[in-house]
C-alpha cells in the first residue's frame, strides 16, 4: 500500500508535469540576453532560489499534506528556471534509458557514468538473436560484421605493463583511445591499464608503490570504502604509515589543521614523503574539497593518487587535469543500472612516476577480447558489437572466459532486473521497426574472468569453426571504431548542463527533505542531513538519517528496505574520522556508534576504537540522468515516516504477505 502521494506521482508523469520528450512537453525556448553575474550573486541568488523552491514557510507534518508532483514542480521551475533548459538530458533518457519510465523504479544509488547506453544494449540482444538463428541454418548471417567481445582476467607484472605494454586487441585498443579522449589524457604522458574494478585498481597501486622509501600513506575519506581499506591493508603489510584526514562536526569538511600538518613538513627533503589519496569529493555526504590541498601536497613531495570514481559526467573538466597532472588517477565505467558485475576499472599512471614502482606480479589486471556468438551468455559477459570500416574476412577473436564472481546486488541490480522483465515486450515492438542491417554499434558490460592464453579466430559466415593463432594483429590499413554512446552523450551534454541540473535536483531535496517535522511541540525533523544542506557548489549525493516522533534513529537498513519495497534504490554507508570540536562534546557523545556493536559513547585513546566509531547513514546519489520526479519520490516517501506507525504497519503487511519479516 502506497502514500497518496507515491500513487499520484507514479500515475501523473504521464500528464505532462516534468519536461520530459516522453510526456509531450515543448522544448525551453531559448533566452537571449542573458545577465553575466559574478560568482558570488550567483551563489546568494542561488541561496535565495532555495529558500523559496518549495513552499516558504511552510512545514509538512502529515504524509496527506504534501503537494502534488504538479504543485511542486510548478514551484520547484519558478526557482530554477534553469533546469527547463537541461531538457535534452530527458530526451536521452527517453529515448536510450527508457526502461527507468517503464519500470517504475527509482534509482537513486548511482553516481557513475556508463560507457554504453540501454538501448544499445537492447539493440544487441535483438542482433545477437538474429546472427544466430542465421548461423544455426548454414546461411551467411545478417549482420556479420558485428564481431563480440568479453573480458579476461590476467596476472602479471604492472611495471613491465606500463613500461613495454603487451599484447592488446584492437577492442582493447579502441575502448582505452576512446576513454582517454573523454577524459582529456594524453597518451604521450599517462599509461592505462583496465582493472576488474575500482578495489583491485587501488590493491594495485598498493602492492606497486614503494612504501619501503616513502613510507606514508595518507587518505581523505569521509567513510568507509572498501577499495581504500584493501589499499590500507597491502601497504600496512609493506611497512607503510597510515594516516587518515579528520573531518569537522558537524559540516563534515576537511578539518584544514590537521590535515596541513600530516601534508606539509618541516624540512625539505629530495625524497617522497609517501602517497596522497585525493578523491575531490565525498561520494557520500556531497561534501566538495578545495584542489589546492593536491597542489600543497605536491609541493611537500607526495605522489598524487586522484580517485576520480565519484566524481559526475564532465566533472574531470572541472578541476584542471593537465595542471595537476596527479601520479595516478583512478576511474571507473559502468553500465547505467546494469547487471552485477557491471564495469571496470581503469588506473592511469604518469609515465615519469613509473619507473619509481616496485616490480609486483599481482592479479586484477584484466584485457578485452573478441568471443564466439553461440559462446555468448550476457549474463557473465562484457559483450556488444564494434563497427570495423573493412572487415572484409568477418572473423573474430576469441579468449577463454570463466564464470562470473557474484557480488553484493543492490537496489539498483534489482531495478534493472525488473525493468528487463517489464521492458522485453516494448524492446521486442523496438527491434522489429529497425532495419535488420543497422549500423548503429553497440557494447554491453565487463565481468571477471580468467586469463586469455591464446587468440582464436572464429568465420561467422560458416558454422562455429575455431582455429588457434598465436597473435592476432590488427592489419594496418584498418581501425576499429567503437560507440560508447553513454560517453557520447554525456560529451554532448556539456559540464555546465549535467552540472546545473544535478545542483538544482540536490538541493530542492534538502530543502523539501528538512521541511518534514514530526506533529508535536518539539518538532522533531524527521531526518538529519550530514554534511553540507543548501549549497551551491555541493556535489550530487547526500547521506541523512531518518527519526521517528521519539527522536530515536530507524536503522538505515531498514529505510533502504523499505525504500527498495516502493521502489526507490538507496544505499546506505558509515561516516568515520569524525572531528568534534569542544563545544560538541556532548553531541559527540550521543551521534557516534561502534561499527561493530552498535554501542554509542565515548571514544578510548586507542586508535582501533577510534577507527570502529561514526554514524550509519542512509545514503542517495544523483547520476546524470536523474529528474525531478525521482527526487519528489523519494521525498513522498520520506515522508510516510511522519505516521508514528508507518513502520510497525510496513513490517505487519510484510508479514501478512507470507513474506519474511524485515531484520535489521
């Protein structure tokens, strides 16, 4: 059973309310004229924009009572005009991700940027069908130019791969020219190698880096991450010091004491200090962090890793990549609302730092090869077809694949799941009207597997017919082009576009989201943001907790749950490195918990309870394709807290279900 307000936001999108292509809205004409403002007017109108985006003055302390989608997004566009000019990211969505209208599903656990877009994707499944209904009748195929692709895992040397390269297909070569275009990286200074993902990038780093000589290790990061403690591992086993940033109560930004006293030293040394992981902002809170700290640690002789896997579509155009020009960069591309696994990793390494590495024969490499059609499971495989201007023998390689490593399936992994289910009928409608011949390229999504040995060539023209050749050399008269539509369109997009919408979204959510209070004398908010609230320059993701009309905190799990049941994806996390300062030692008292007992109080001396204490959030994210009715539904769901019995009821109707009882 839903809010009345969740009801009506899932039947009136189609009414025409948000300026979507999909809901028959006119495009923005454009303004001329526009007034050039500094910085600051920007951010005090912006500030005064927020204040009135919903309803000034106003609280809501009943779920009923919360305007429509139409009343909202009516206020929410007469406080941010600009959002109706970023209409073209609706026509994308619309036209290649529209399995996220059809199902329903809110997925707001997603900050990344794909390489290929859901149509793509559809559009290869539907190839893949007809080039093997073709193969299996001893008849030339159709669409015999659309060779596929997996990826392998490797073991190897990273020095010697950086140094000397290796072998690598043209697939391979393709996909790393187009992604360093994207990211403005000139292959003259930075080498690539891809990763199973964002974790093993970081273990490589780790397992590479002479901590023996400089000996530190010095991380800002707000919250736990798994790819970062991996890192903290292997360097701790390597002899490394590790210190961490501390972050101030209660805005959460980088405590800058502290923090300028780990990164500055007192005599200048012609050694390096150790390695300084940047990540330009929290993917949790939203928190951003001033560039200048990567331009202090340089010169106080660190190595600069930037973990740009946060960061939003065009973001890397925003920080000036060529003069910082880190050590290490570390990314990663998914599928938007993919299948699990759904990406890869990439880690660049400055050419001139790479000599400074350790030799290490380490796993997490990994390389991308051509695999046979009837060898095809899209299940466990990055596959998709690529356009070759001449490919005049039709033949195609192949590497050997194992089974897919599962791993922990979130909200969002449920949503496309579903959508898939709901969308097979129109993907069907979708395909028939296409022309068979289509030349229109398309790429699925990555997944671990083993290690490609030898290269096979495969003739599509006949039935499946291996013959092993021990290279695989792309002729010189010929390239391979591949069409990574996701990064296409987000290259059409532009920086300010992609930018603007996201700030608008983010911060009508605060807004709306401190707005609910609890019907009593206190006013109890039903929730408590962490981090920074209304904000210009906030990034895209925000970490809150929820509270019932006693005060007391609902387990973030079980919001997460009970979202998921409306279908809204969240996420949840763990803020840590905590900073009170005196005035808040009270405060400090009754909001941090121990990670593993769950116990509130007060911290002990010893480094390894101070590690286990922080605050359990729920977590929301906002990727490119976002719109304003995904932040009015989660919103309205939110705001079914402020019944005092919302949650007992949500557990009874669970349970009446036949269903298992939720357990937090």
């Amino acid at each position: 059973m839903q809010s009345p307000c969740l009801k009506e936001a899932s039947q009136v999108c189609l009414n025409g309310c948000c300026p979507s292509p999909l809901l028959g809205s006119p495009e923005p004409q454009k303004k001329m004229g526009k007034s050039r403002n500094t910085a600051a007017t920007c951010r005090r109108n912006f500030a005064a924009a927020a204040a009135s985006s919903i309803f000034p003055n106003t609280q809501f302390t009943n779920p009923e009572s919360l305007p429509s989608l139409q009343e909202s997004f009516a206020e929410f566009s007469k406080a941010y005009p600009q959002y109706i000019e970023t209409h073209q990211v609706d026509q994308i969505r619309e036209q290649e991700y529209y399995h996220l209208s059809l199902s329903h599903h809110t997925c707001l656990d997603y900050i990344g940027i794909g390489l290929f877009s859901y149509s793509q994707l559809q559009k290869h499944d539907s190839r893949k069908q007809i080039v093997s209904s073709s193969s299996s009748q001893h008849s030339p195929p159709q669409i015999s130019y659309f060779p596929f692709f997996s990826v392998s895992y490797k073991t190897g040397n990273m020095k010697t791969q950086l140094l000397h390269g290796g072998q690598e297909s043209e697939i391979e070569s393709a996909i790393r020219n187009r992604i360093m275009n994207f990211l403005n990286i000139s292959e003259d200074d930075y080498s690539m190698v891809f990763t199973a993902n964002r974790t093993s990038a970081f273990k490589l780093v780790a397992e590479s880096y002479p901590f023996h000589s400089s000996k530190k290790l010095l991380t800002v990061y707000d919250h736990e991450s798994e790819a970062v403690e991996t890192m903290i591992n292997s360097s701790q086993k390597k002899g490394a010091k590790v210190m961490s940033a501390e972050f101030s109560w209660p805005r959460l930004g980088i405590h800058s004491a502290k923090l300028r006293k780990m990164v500055t030293r007192k005599r200048k040394k012609k050694t390096k200090r150790g390695l300084f992981i940047f990540p330009i902002h929290s993917r949790v809170t939203g928190a951003r962090y001033p560039y200048l700290w990567m331009s202090i640690a340089q010169e106080n002789g660190w190595h600069i890793l930037i973990d740009a896997c946060a960061l939003g579509p065009k973001d890397m155009d925003s920080f000036g990549f060529s003069l910082i020009r880190p050590d290490f960069l570390i990314c990663s591309f998914y599928k938007i609302f993919g299948e699990n696994p759904s990406g890869f990793g990439c880690l660049f390494v400055k050419k001139s730092t790479v000599p400074v590495l350790e030799d290490s024969t380490t796993a997490g490499m990994m390389s991308k090869c051509a695999l046979e059609e009837d060898e095809l499971d899209t299940s466990n495989s990055f596959s998709g077809p690529m356009s070759i201007p001449k490919m005049c023998s039709g033949k195609l390689e192949q590497g050997e694949t194992s089974e897919s490593q599962t791993a922990v399936r979130t909200g969002k992994q449920k949503a496309s799941e579903t959508s898939k289910t709901e969308t097979e009928g129109m993907d069907a409608e979708r395909e028939v009207s296409e022309p068979a011949a289509s030349k229109s390229p398309t790429i699925g999504t990555p997944e671990r597997q083993k290690e490609t040995e030898t290269s096979e060539i495969i003739d599509l023209g006949t039935p499946a017919k291996v013959t092993k050749k021990e290279t695989a050399k792309p002729s010189k008269n010929q390239t391979t082009e591949v069409e990574c539509r996701g990064l296409d369109q987000v290259d059409l997009l532009g920086l300010s576009q992609i930018s603007n919408r996201a700030r608008c979204l983010i911060n009508w959510l605060v807004n709306a989201l401190m707005k609910l209070k609890h019907p009593n004398t206190e006013e109890i908010p039903v929730i408590r943001i962490y981090g920074p609230k209304v904000k210009f320059d906030r990034g895209p993701a925000l970490a809150f907790n929820v509270f019932d009309w006693k005060g007391e905190r609902i387990e973030a799990p079980l919001v997460q749950k009970l979202a998921d049941r409306s279908n809204i994806s969240l996420s949840y996390g763990f803020l840590h490195h905590i900073s009170f300062s005196n005035k808040y030692e009270e405060e400090k008292a009754k909001v941090l918990e121990n990670r593993i007992y769950g116990v509130k109080g007060t911290l002990t001396n010893k480094s390894k309870d101070k590690a286990s204490m922080g605050i359990p959030v729920v977590t929301v994210a906002l990727g490119f394709l976002a719109n304003f009715e995904d932040a009015y539904m989660l919103w309205a769901f939110i705001a079914q807290f402020l019944d005092a019995d919302f949650v007992e009821k949500a557990k009874w109707r669970y349970t009446a279900l036949n269903q298992k009882t939720i357990e937090v």
